[in-house]
C-alpha cells in the first residue's frame, strides 16, 4: 500500500520533532508566566513588556534566520559522514552567531528612538527601553546557544537542546519570581528584574548545551579542535541564512502588524487578538517541530542516489503536518467559545476571539504546511526562491488585505485574520508547488 511507504518514517520524524517541539511550547509557558507575574504589577508594567518584545521578536527573528543556515549544512555533511565538513559549517556558523548577535543588540538600542514616535503613553515607553536593553543584550548569549543548537539538530541529535532549554526555562521563573516581586532578600526591580531573569537564564542555556556537547560521546570530537576560518564555508552560511532571516521576517512582520491593527482598533479588540494569536502560536510549535525534522532528514538525503528516499520522508512529513493540522483545525472550531474563556471573563472580548479563532481553524493547515514543506525546501538549500514567495504572500497579498479589511471595511478586527489566511494560504500553495519542481528535476 503507498500509504504505508509514508507512515513508516511518523516514528522517526516524531522522534526528531518531539524535542524541538517541546523546547518551542517550553519558551511559550516562559513567556506565559512572564506576563502573568508582570502583569500583577500593573497595566503599564505589562503594556512595557509587550512593546519591548516587539522589537526583540523582530530582531530575533532575523537571529534565528541566519543560525538556521547551520542545520542543512550539518545534516548534509552528516549524510555524506563527513565530520570535518560537519566541524567547519558548525565553528564557521558559530562566529557568524556570535556576530549577529552582537550586531542585533547594537540594531536594537539604535532602534530606541522609534519607541517614542509610535504614539505609545510616556510612561510605558520609559518602562519599556530599560526592559529592551537587558533583553537585547541577551542575544548575544541567546545566538551562542543557537549555533550550538542547530549544529546538533543537524545531527538529528534534538534532545540536547531540549534539556538545556527545559532546565534553563525552569531557572527564568523561579528568577523572574525574585527579582520582580523582591522576594527572599532579593531586590524588588519590577520590570527590569523580568529583563534579568531572561539575561541570566539565555547565559545558563549556553553554558549548560556547552557541557553537554562537549561530554556527550556523539558531538565531543566536534570540540577538540577549531576549524580556520574559512570565508567559502562563510559563504555557504550566509547564502542560506540571509534568505532565511528574510522568510522570518517579512512572516514575522505580517503577524506583528496584526497586533497594531487590532490596537487601532481597539482596547478589547487587541486583547481578543493577542488570545487567539497565543493559541495559534502553540499550534505552530508543532509545525516548527516538523519543519526542522525536514530540514534534516532532506538534508540526510541530499546524494543523488538518495532522491527517492528524500522525496518518499518528505511525503511523510507533509502528510504528518497535515493531520495534526486538522486535529487542531477541528479543536479550534468546536473549541472557539470556550477557549477564550482561559484567558479572560469579558463576554465581548470572548465574542470577539471566538470569530479569529474560526478563521484560525481555516488556516491551520496552511500555516503547518508551508512552515513543514519550508522546512523541506532549507534541507534542499533552495532559500532564495521561498524568500521570494514569503514575501509575495505576506507583505505584497496578506497585509494589504488584513490592512483594508480590518480599517477602511465591515469586517473589522475579523478581516486582519483575513490577510492573515489569505497569506498563508498562497505561501502553502506557493512553497509546495516549488519542492515538487524541484524534486522533478533529474538528480
């Protein structure tokens, strides 16, 4: 049966995926807990953090773009059992980190001007530039952590950095509950102690994924010696990760001007935007999960003699995507007036979610299938192309429509989540169209 041929890789894929899934949801719960503690604080306090996450999101987001560049090459070179190609794409990824990271923190204190032209209330916009700074500085830490953490999915060794991360993610709230609150002798610093309980924790995540790879039997010999430099690995890195910054962000860029839409709009119309956003986010998660298991497993398969193979695992990853998409599409239809209700008692911001997240249902498989069939086209190493369709479907499709029909129509906040559908939708359509070309191709 040519069904079987695919769902004989689901135990391997979800051995891959689970981890990083994990990790994912992990730093959502973080995330979760942040808000809520901040939140006691005050309306401003919250409202703070929330604008300073904004731009850390974008500039992690590009962060997160270039490391990915890592994973193919290390799962190419992990194929072919190449270590030494595996040890340079890792030490060269690992200096490209570390730049970007020290070039995203300088992006984000030059960007502190712009947090005064947005037209947000004096006193949120002084919480909020301390809180970035802090948190900006730790992406240099943060970018350290993601070249080791690429480099060792690219050996389809996803647990370690789950470890670190769920050991690291457990540290931040019991840090930010000391230093927000000052409890215990420590000092009560409010917003700025939320800053440093992420600053400390991405500082510990580093060291404990170090240890780790450094001991574990399968990546030590990665560690005994540093590769030279080498600007035509250099390159390598930078032709995927650039590209790949770009995907993330013009997608980031779509769904951040969903929240200032809705704020427009607004009071309870951001509040009933930002609960259906958190339920797509964990969502998506899974979809993250599988897409990086594509990245590796296309990338296992990237000889030429090995083209059936990485056509048959990336079939099944696609069809995996596919049907927790309509599990969660079908929990988020029957599930639309009651899982408001998790975050909040006012009946008509609960009316409100409950219409985005019938739109949300709509276009779950599209957003796992173009993340999962991305993914795919990474392990490939065909960036530039994907680049191009984000952003046709997001910036040239999907905004224009959230940005007409949410203000100069009838449909209100439901027409941002319009745009919202109407773009991922092409770049599901867009992205699978271009791997089956691709894999059309003589080997």
């Amino acid at each position: 049966m040519i069904l079987s041929q695919y769902t004989a890789e689901f135990k391997r894929n979800l051995t891959i995926a689970l981890p990083i899934m994990a990790g994912q949801v992990a730093h959502l719960l973080v995330a979760l807990a942040d808000n809520i503690m901040v939140g006691k604080l005050g309306a401003a306090q919250l409202a703070a953090v929330s604008l300073g996450n904004t731009f850390i999101f974008i500039a992690l987001s590009v962060g997160m773009g270039l490391s990915f560049a890592i994973t193919p090459l290390v799962a190419e070179a992990d194929g072919r059992k190449n270590l030494e190609v595996a040890r340079a794409s890792f030490h060269n990824g690992f200096i490209m980190c570390a730049v970007s990271g020290v070039l995203l923190v300088l992006m984000l204190f030059l960007a502190e001007p712009l947090l005064y032209a947005m037209d947000q209330p004096i006193e949120v916009v002084q919480l909020a530039i301390p809180y970035m700074r802090i948190v900006g500085i730790s992406l240099i830490p943060l970018m350290l952590f993601q070249a080791m953490k690429q480099f060792s999915d690219g050996l389809s060794l996803t647990r370690n950095a789950m470890i670190a991360t769920l050991i690291a993610n457990i540290i931040n709230v019991g840090l930010n509950y000391l230093l927000i609150y000052g409890t215990f002798g420590f000092p009560r610093l409010e917003v700025a102690g939320a800053a440093y309980g992420t600053l400390i924790s991405r500082v510990l995540m580093v060291i404990f994924l170090y240890f780790i790879l450094k001991n574990s039997d399968q990546t030590k010999m990665y560690f005994v010696k540093f590769s030279r430099l080498s600007w035509e690995y250099m390159k390598s890195l930078l032709n995927l990760g650039l590209p790949t910054a770009l995907q993330m962000l013009f997608e980031v860029s779509l769904f951040t001007s969903a929240i200032f839409l809705s704020g427009v709009l607004g009071t309870e119309h951001q509040a009933a935007n930002q609960i259906a956003l958190n339920l797509s986010a964990i969502t998506f998660m899974v979809g993250v999960g599988l897409s990086v298991t594509a990245t590796i497993r296309v990338g296992n398969h990237l000889a030429p003699d090995r083209k059936p193979d990485l056509i048959r695992i990336a079939r099944s990853i696609f069809l995996m995507a596919i049907i927790i998409d309509v599990f969660f599409a079908l929990l988020f239809y029957f599930g639309r007036n009651m899982l408001p209700e998790l975050y909040i008692d006012d009946p008509y911001v609960i009316e409100l979610a409950s219409g985005l997240l019938l739109i949300a249902a709509l276009f779950q498989i599209s957003d796992g299938l173009q993340v999962v069939v991305l993914g795919a086209l990474r392990g490939l190493q065909d960036v530039w192309v994907p680049s191009l369709i984000c952003f046709v479907a997001y910036t040239m499709i999907g905004f224009p429509i959230s940005y007409y029909s949410s203000l100069h129509s009838d449909y209100g906040i439901n027409g941002i989540w319009l745009g919202l559908l109407a773009g991922l939708s092409v770049s599901a359509i867009m992205m699978y169209l271009r791997f089956r070309y691709l894999s059309r191709l003589p080997a």
